[in-house]
C-alpha cells in the first residue's frame, strides 16, 4: 500500500469503509496517524479488522463525536454530502472533508518520482481509462489505473520512477479532492447526471471543472468538443494556462483509423480514443507506437468487449447496456456495410416500456433476437423495423444468430435491460454469452476460431 510521512502524528476520521476507505485507513495507521473509523453496516466494521491492526483504530461515528483538532474527514464518494450530517458537523469542527484521490494527492511528494493523469467526463471515462494505460503500457510506460476504476489508489505498492497514474474521476470524487495537480487532465463530455446531489446542471458542471482548477498554468489539459459546458471550461482553462497547454478534440482525424481497431468502433468511441491519444502524447508517446497499440486494446469486460471471431462473424459482449440509452451507442457502432450486418440479442427485466433511444439505428440491425422478460414488448417494437426472432432464451438466440449470420456480419448482446430476470448481474449475462459463444463455435468442427477479439 502507499504509506507518507505526511500523516505521521496526525489525526483521521474516516466515514465509509467500503474498498476505499478500507485502504484509507489502511494506508493512514500503517504512516502513524491516529484514526476514528466508521460504517453503518456492521459486516463493514468487522472487516476492517481484516485490512489493518484494530486496536490502533477508535471505531466511532464521526457524526456525534467531537472532530476538533481533527486533520480531516475522509469520507466515501457515495456519501451525499448535500444532505448527509457529517458535512455540517465537519463544517462545525472547521474540518475539511476529503476522499481518498486527496490523500493520495498529499502523499505524492513522498513517492517515487511520477505523472499523475485524471480523466473525467459523465460517459467513456472507464473505457477512456483503461485505453490510456493500454498505450501506455505498450509504450514501454509502467502505468496503473485507479480511482474510479481497478483497486483503490491508495491500495497497492507504489509505482517505480517514471511511472503514471491513471485516475478515473467521478464528479463526486473531485468534489472531496483539494489538491490534486494532475499532468494532464481530459474532459471527455458533461451531459446532465446525478443531479439529485448538486445544486441543479450547473452545480455539476462546476464540479467536473474543479479537476482543471487544481491543476498548475504549466500543466497540460485535454477537452472532448461534443458539448458546451466541456468548450466553455476549455476556453477558461486555455486563457490561464501557458501556450499549447490546452488541446480540443472531436477524433474527426482518426475516422480512418478507427477501421483498425476492432473493439473501439463507434462515435463515442472514436471520440474517447481522441482524448486518450492527445493524453499520451502529452506524455511523450509517438504515433506510430500509440497506432500500433490501438490495434490490440480488447475493450472492458462487458463494454463492447469483442469476446470471439469465428468464420468472419465477430462476436461482442455488451452486457453493461442495462438500458436502451446505453445500448444505442453500440447499435450505431455497425452502419450497414453496404447491407445491415448487426446481429442484436436483446432483452431481459426492462426499465421501461420502449427502446425510443436505440430507434434511430433500427437500420443498422439485419436481424433482433429478443429474451427475457422483455422479449414481447420489444418484439412488437422491432417487428415493423427489423426481422425478430423471439429466442426467449440467450443460448437459443445466439444459435439463431449463428446459423443466420453471414462473414462480416456482428453478433452482439447488447441488451438495453436489467439482468435480474434471468442473471445474477450483468457481468454473470456477460460471462454467460461468452460461454456459450465459445462452445457453440467449439461445437463447429474446423471452424476459424480466434478467441478473445484477435481478428
């Protein structure tokens, strides 16, 4: 784990001991600070004994108890500060509140010597991520994801000299970060979200533009340029910083491109790979090695992950759509080429009663395989636009997508529904899709299996 001097003698109140506020804690007994530490749910404190010695930790509720002198408030992402108690007692106390990215942000100096890079934005900040690190890594680059993805920041060993930090930053992650001078910093699109804990649209803006605000005149900042809000902070941020320091980015020069990549197709991926590419080459990576390493990124799991390529049909998992503003985009992602080549299983428990949002790339999709739950509803609004099979179940919907799809084509889950209906989650749908897809090609004897996305 990360431990600094800087905590040493010092006194912590930590709220929210989930993965990273176990490692706060963690991280602040092992570098000597003296530690209150709480959780409502009583697995949760009894884990923390599990994470660290229990005897150097004061299990209280910062709530009640009294925070003078304390040195900070750490407190969960997930708590709503704008109507929890524990902002007015730490307001009481004059402490400030913070999250784990600023403890870590105050521990850099004691580090090995490295970059740090935040990326934000309301959608593809994961993908966004973890397409960073992949070129980084490929580059020859020790690079480590965290924040809002992987392990908690604060949780493993230090980087050695030289490497990167590659941090996914929630909204509600900024807000509990003081401190935090990223090397670069990218804003990949603000649309409205998670207005029940801001003060309105704007309140959610100002926060994602707080990640840039930290940052020194010297430092360098990306910007997607599909919105307003995002062009607006862009244009405060170039005004203050030094020349060049500021790069806008639509991935309009990367069309071309973008054929090579078999797991990032796709606008919102075009444009999610634009702002990973200007944030590498911030740090120094030449396109020839960053077009290289594009190649072979396999995409998250569950996030138009290509799991399968078999006798010229691709196969992609797209679990994480659990609704259909989320499946649209991968809809969009295969235009006809020059017939429609989509191959789309979806269905499961809906959460709602229409696919309105997917309904503009009807026409992309040579066939629908409907299941679940939902299987019905969706058949009768597919069935005036596209050929519907009502396979119900997911195994019969990809064996009929398998003897209808022809090379070139795209079979796809991409369910725009819950999975509670017949899965665990989504990421149990996922693995399922991938299971059966590897068995039923398995079953074709002499196929052209290359597994895992390498076409």
């Amino acid at each position: 784990m990360i431990v600094s001097p800087v905590f040493a003698g010092k006194r912590y109140a930590v709220l929210g001991l989930a993965r990273s506020g176990l490692a706060a804690v963690s991280t602040l007994v092992e570098s000597g600070s003296h530690i209150m530490a709480w959780d409502s749910r009583d697995e949760a404190r009894q884990q923390l004994c599990q994470w660290t010695d229990c005897g150097k930790v004061d299990l209280s509720d910062p709530v009640t108890a009294d925070l003078a002198g304390f040195d900070g408030v750490v407190v969960s992402p997930g708590v709503p500060l704008n109507r929890h108690p524990i902002a007015e007692a730490a307001t009481r106390a004059g402490v400030s509140v913070i999250g784990d990215i600023e403890l870590f942000a105050l521990a850099r100096p004691s580090l090995p010597p490295h970059r740090v890079v935040g990326i934000t934005g309301t959608n593809g900040k994961s993908t966004t991520t973890a397409l960073v690190c992949h070129l980084l890594d490929c580059a020859g680059i020790t690079a480590r994801a965290g924040g809002n993805i992987g392990v908690p920041v604060l949780s493993t060993e230090p980087l050695p000299a030289g490497g990167v930090y590659v941090l996914e930053l929630s909204s509600y992650q900024i807000d509990i970060t003081r401190s935090l001078d990223c090397d670069v910093a990218a804003l990949l699109n603000i649309t409205p979200d998670h207005l029940d804990r801001y003060e309105g649209f704007e309140g959610y803006v100002a926060s994602k533009a707080r990640l840039f605000a930290m940052q020194g005149r010297d430092r360098d900042a990306v910007f997607g340029m599909g919105d307003k809000e995002t062009s607006a902070i862009s244009h405060i941020e170039a005004a203050r910083r030094a020349p060049g320091r500021v790069r806008l980015v639509d991935g309009a020069d990367l069309t071309e491109l973008q054929k090579e990549w078999p797991s990032l197709q796709g606008p919102h991926n075009r444009q999610n790979a634009a702002v990973a590419v200007a944030v590498v080459e911030a740090l120094g990576v030449k396109k020839a090695v960053w077009r290289k390493a594009m190649r072979t990124f396999s995409g998250l799991p569950h996030r138009m992950e290509r799991v399968a390529f078999a006798n010229g049909v691709t196969f992609i998992n797209d679990s994480k759509a659990t609704n259909p503003a989320s499946a649209a985009p991968a809809i969009a992602a295969f235009p006809p080429d020059p017939q429609p080549r989509l191959h789309w299983i979806v269905g499961g428990l809906p959460k709602g009663d229409d696919l309105d949002e997917c309904a503009p790339f009807f026409g992309n999709v040579a066939a629908a395989y409907t299941i679940g739950d939902a299987g019905p509803r969706f058949a009768e609004i597919l069935a005036p636009h596209v050929p519907v099979h009502n396979s119900e179940m997911m195994a019969e919907a990809i064996r009929e997508a398998m003897a209808a799809a022809k090379p070139g084509d795209v079979i796809m889950l991409s369910p725009a529904c819950a999975s509670f209906d017949q899965f665990r989650d989504y990421e149990a749908r996922g693995q399922a899709f991938r299971q059966i897809v590897e068995a039923l090609i398995a079953a074709g004897a002499g196929s052209d299996i290359q597994p895992g996305g390498a076409a």
